[in-house]
C-alpha cells in the first residue's frame, strides 16, 4: 500500500465511522508552483472568479473539488496575511481594520492584530485542498468539520495511543486561518468554529464544528477511531436513553463500592 493509498482509507474510515456528512480535507501548504496537484482548479486563471479561501474549503468537501489558491484567486483578506501571501499593511497591525466597528478600542484591536497567527511572508504561495479520500499529495494537516458528538469521538479517539488532549483558544472570526496557521506552527490539534462568513457564503451548518489535525497525528486519530470502534465505543454505538439505574462497566461499581455508595444487586 503506497502513502497515498493509507490517506485515502484514512479518509474513507473517518467518513463511515463518524458518519461524516462531508469529506474530511486534505490540506497543503505550496511552496512553489511545481507543488499544485495535477488536475486542480485555480479559480481565477480556470474559471475567471475569486473565492474566499471557505468556499475553496467548502468544494472539497462538498463537491470533491481539488482547489489552488494562490494570490490572485482569493477575494477575502484575512487568508492573504494569515498564509504570509502579503505583507500585513501598518494601518492592520494598528488595529484599524477592526476597530471601532468590532472592538471598542484601538489598544484591544491592536493586540488582537499582534496576536493573529501569520505564516512567514513570502514562504508559501498558495494553498491546496482536496478530499482526504481522493487527495493527490500528502497533506500538512487534515480538517474535518463535524457535530459536538462527532469532535467528542474524535477527541476520545485522540487520547487512545498516549493520552493526547487537545487545547484550544477561539476566536468567532477568520476560521480558515485559525484552522489551518497554528497547526503549521505548533504541530498540534486544534478547534475551530466557523466564522461568519463560513456560514453566509461557504455553507457551513449551524452545528458544524472544524478538527484540525496535522499530518503527525493523523495515524494517532485513526488508531483511536478504530480501536473505539473495535470496542463498541465508537460514535454510532452511542444511543440516547434517559434510563435511571442503567447498567454500568464494572469499574464504576467498584468505585461506588469503595465509596459506601449503592451498587448493583
């Protein structure tokens, strides 16, 4: 089995075993354009639009579209500083981009400014994504958008091999940045919620919640949802009841033992 084929089940496994209702994707940073995958669409130069960097999200996993987005081809700015696709203007460090329509003060703009993550300028040309299932390249991380139960599974699922908790700070806006920059820079899984216009133009559901997990800890992921799985465990074993008194493993009745608390007859 090639690399490529391991990604691929990686992704079918994902879909069936959470019961996915969309794809999760393959994303990567491209350094040159030698790097864009055979057959991907460049929305300005194949199709004459500009997209925001969601909706590229949104055509691989919605549609199964393999997507470039370089310089030219986006049409919201907070992707263009986050990728160090441009140099952040001075006005945007200040904080004058958000304030006062969104923040009271400029001081408060400002450090959200600072604190924004930013890829190196002039690192990186674009960005690639693609179907985890049908990828044609090894991704630097995989984002999947599910419900509150599915990212409970998958968060289980990531402490299985050694414990692994993944932390988080949000923030309500630029999603594609958030979800993609700190995992390029840290290596670690991360939480996002889509942001506004992830909702308003790339369709994101009122339920949707995105994982990120850098290409490092893919496998990890995957070994969880199989063991869960493997154990009954896994998302679609879990059933609502509101049942008193339900029947429960054994080591909770030893710790209810040792407690003096009421344990099964």
């Amino acid at each position: 089995m090639t690399i490529l084929d391991e990604l691929h089940s990686y992704g079918e496994d994902l879909e069936k075993l959470l019961l996915l209702r969309t794809s999760p994707i393959a994303v990567k940073l491209l350094e040159k354009e030698e790097d864009i995958p055979e057959g991907a669409i460049r929305p300005k130069r194949d199709r004459g639009v500009h997209l925001a960097q969601c909706q590229a999200l949104a055509m691989s996993r919605r549609q199964n579209a393999t997507v470039a987005m370089l310089k030219e081809d986006h049409w919201c700015w907070g992707p263009l500083i986050g990728f160090g696709l441009v140099e952040p203007p001075d006005f945007y460090l200040e904080g004058q981009i958000i304030f006062p329509r969104m923040v009271a003060s400029l001081e408060a703009a400002k450090k959200l400014a600072e604190e924004s993550p930013r890829l190196e300028y002039g690192k990186y040309i674009g960005v690639v994504s693609a179907p985890l299932k049908t990828a044609r390249f090894s991704p630097d991380l995989v984002m999947i958008y599910g419900d509150s139960s599915q990212l409970r599974s998958m968060l289980l699922a990531m402490k299985y091999k050694e414990g692994y908790q993944v932390t988080s700070t949000f923030d309500p806006i630029d999603s594609c940045v958030y979800s993609i920059v700190p995992v390029i820079l840290t290596g670690q899984c991360r939480i996002t919620l889509p942001d506004p216009g992830d909702y308003e133009r790339a369709l994101a559901g009122e339920d949707e919640i995105i994982f990120s997990v850098p290409r490092g800890k893919l496998e990890e992921l995957i070994l969880g949802i199989r063991h869960l799985e493997e154990i009954g465990l896994g998302y679609s074993h879990f059933v609502q009841e509101m049942r008193p008194d339900f029947p429960r493993p054994e080591f909770y009745k030893k710790l209810f033992k040792i407690w003096g608390l009421d344990v099964e007859k």
